[in-house]
C-alpha cells in the first residue's frame, strides 16, 4: 500500500485526504495548521458556478455543485445548506447577458420582478427594479467541512512546517520538516499559498497573485436574508445562529486589490452597507478573519502531477467550492482510475 503525504489540512488537502483513504490508501496529514486550514478558515464559503472565468471553468465548479451534494449525503451533519443566491452584481444589459450566458450553459437562473424581490427579501432596503434567482447555489463551512472530512479520512494529522519535498532519481522520498525528515513513495502539495516556495526547488514555477481577503460578522440578527445575496456593493448571508458574514470586498470572488486598507475604515465601510442593505436592524461588528486567497496567477486551479514521480498539487482558489470536486477527480487519476478531461485545462504544467 502506498504511503501517502498530504501537505495541507485546509479543505483541499481534507478533502484528498477522504477521496484516498476511502480507497483503502494509508494517509499522513502534515500541515502548520492542522485545524482547518488556513484561507478555507476564513471563507465566505459560497458554493456557485455563477462566478467563473471560461467554460471549462464553469463545468468544473458546476460538478463541484453536485460533489458537495455527494459529500453532504455521505457525512450527515455538516453544515453545507442550499438557500440558492439572489444575483444583481450586474444590472441593465450585464444582468441580461450573465442570464443567456448561464442559462446557455445548462444554469438554472430565475428572473426575479421588484415585487418578487420583496416578497422574499421583505426586510431589504433598497429593492432593484429585477434580478437573478441562482437556486442550486449554497453556503458550506470550509473549515468545519475540513474536519469532518479529515475525522472520517481516519487520517494522521502532523503538526509541522515542511520546509522541502525529498526526491531521488526523479522519485519523491518524502518531505523534510522542522520536526525532521518524513519518508513517503507520495506526497501531495495542497498548502495553498504555501505551496509555490515548495515547488520552486524542484522547477516547477506556480505564479501567485497576492489577494488578501476580510470576513465581517455581525451580531445576531432576526432573519433578515434566506439567500445569498450578491448586490453591486456587497455580498452577504446570514448563518443559522442569525449572525451576518460579508466580505468587506464587493464581488470579492474577482476581487482584484493587493491590500486591504486601513482596518477601521474597512470594518465601517462595510458594516455602513449592511445597515443601507437592512435598514432598522441593530447591525453591529462582532468578529472577523483575514487571510491570502491561494489565487494562481490566471485564477484558475492547478490540479495534477508535479515535476517529480510521486508528486501531486492541488491549489485554487474559490476552493470552497471546488475542493470536493477536485478530490475526486484527481483521487481517481492518482489511483490509476483515469484522467478526467474536467482536469485537462488546469494542469501545472502551464506554468512551464
Ligand atoms: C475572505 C475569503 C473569502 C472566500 N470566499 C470564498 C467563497 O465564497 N467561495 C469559494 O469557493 N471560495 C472562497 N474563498 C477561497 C477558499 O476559501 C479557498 O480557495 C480555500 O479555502 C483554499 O483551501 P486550501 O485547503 O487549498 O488552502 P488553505 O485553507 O489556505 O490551507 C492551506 C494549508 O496548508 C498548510 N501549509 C501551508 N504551507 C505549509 C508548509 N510549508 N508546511 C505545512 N503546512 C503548510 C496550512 O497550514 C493550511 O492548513 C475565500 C477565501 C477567503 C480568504
């Protein structure tokens, strides 16, 4: 039996963890920070194919759609839901055109009238004249999501910092860490951002953007907001406990800033549009989090082999959505089950 090494306990590396040791393979987690990640702990977590950047990239997080179904099925009791996301990021001829061009991809889109809006969003201030209704979009706890998927992996969890993959004759070894050389005929890099300084040695470029991402919650509020709700200004949803969580970035999925401005003004410009979104409502700051999105240089994911035998990458970002997908899939193509053409645009080896 192979001995695996995932490096990575965030969602990515969890959820290799799952797909490999569901077949019978023998997993060892090392991660700096074995709690559930690190970018997956401070996720807005939304589940969508509604942001994506060309149609194999579509397809891919569509698919991821339905492997969140497949892992909610086989793990009761995460807390992955289905509110479906209320869209007018765009208006005008925008939103027409994001309607054809999802609806001609095999999306579900509904369009929504004011009247419509209202009845389902009736504490919503101000109300746009239509917008899009997304019905098979969710909202998972990437970190929450990661644990439970490394406690059913039945995987051992290391906790320290691997500082290089070992590799003889073009063959992975192992991985050296500050805790000492660890011995493995696989390893699979699922670090997020920490994963360009470990392939740098070996030859293998992974150009990053640096995309530092904030995560606002509020205090408990009544029920205010069913869906997602995706306005020009600002993303939002509501938790079961009532909290608000919101990006402090609009449209944050694309978000292009390389810096998040001062912490203060950040917090109350954003707290400002949740009380225009819900006037009346006593929203104040509660908490917040703050990380790196493991964005690629081109956006999209880079799944597959690596530069040496035995080596594998998986990083991405929108990995709240794309994590489970990508496990199965390059599960099965490190099994030997075959490689799926949903893969074949984001091999690493583009960066060459
Ligand atoms: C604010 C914000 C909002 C987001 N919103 C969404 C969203 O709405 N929808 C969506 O789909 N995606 C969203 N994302 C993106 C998504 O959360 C990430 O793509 C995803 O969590 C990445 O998971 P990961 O496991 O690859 O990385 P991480 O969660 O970052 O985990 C990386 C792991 O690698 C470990 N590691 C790194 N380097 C080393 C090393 N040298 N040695 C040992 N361990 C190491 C870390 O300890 C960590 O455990 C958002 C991200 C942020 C930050």
């Amino acid at each position: 039996m192979a001995q695996t090494l995932i490096i990575g306990a965030g969602v990515s590396g969890a959820a290799l963890a799952w797909q490999l040791s569901r077949r019978g393979e023998g997993v060892t987690i090392v991660s700096t920070h074995p709690e559930g990640g690190l970018a997956s702990a401070a996720s807005f977590g939304w589940l969508n194919a509604s942001f994506y950047l060309s149609v194999p990239h579509f397809r891919l997080r569509h698919e991821g759609l339905a492997a969140h179904r497949r892992l909610a099925h086989a793990l009761p009791g995460l807390a992955t839901h289905w509110p479906g996301c209320l869209w007018y990021e765009a208006t005008g001829t925008a939103l027409d055109e994001t309607a054809a061009d999802l609806s001609g991809l095999g999306y579900l889109v509904e369009r929504l009238t004011q009247a419509q809006i209202t009845q389902r969003m009736p504490a919503l201030g101000p109300i746009p004249d239509t917008a899009l209704f997304f019905p098979e979009e969710g909202v998972a706890d990437p970190a929450q999501l990661a644990r439970a998927l490394i406690m059913g992996s039945g995987a051992q969890v290391v906790r320290a910092r691997v500082l290089a993959v070992t590799h003889d004759t073009g063959k992975v070894t192992g991985i050296l860490t500050d805790l000492g050389p660890m011995v493995a005929d696989r390893v699979i890099l699922a670090a997020g951002t920490g994963t360009p300084e470990l392939l740098a040695p070996l030859g293998q470029p992974l150009p990053m953007l640096k995309r530092p991402g904030l995560m606002l919650a509020t205090n408990p509020l009544p029920p205010i907001c069913p869906v997602i709700l995706a306005t020009p200004e600002q993303e939002v949803r509501q938790d079961a406990a009532g909290r608000l969580h919101a990006p402090a970035s609009a449209g944050h999925q694309g978000d292009h800033a390389e810096t998040l401005g001062s912490f203060p003004v950040v917090i109350n410009a954003t707290l400002t549009r949740l009380r225009k979104l819900f006037p009346g409502q006593e929203i104040r700051f509660a908490r917040h989090a703050m990380a790196l999105r493991p964005v690629p240089s081109d956006g999209l994911p880079v799944v597959g082999r690596g530069p040496v035998e035995g080596l594998w990458i998986a990083v991405m970002h929108s990995g709240a959505t794309l994590a489970p997908v990508v496990a199965e899939l390059l599960a099965a193509d490190i099994a030997g089950e075959g490689e799926s053409p949903l893969l074949a645009d984001f091999r690493p080896e583009r960066f060459q």
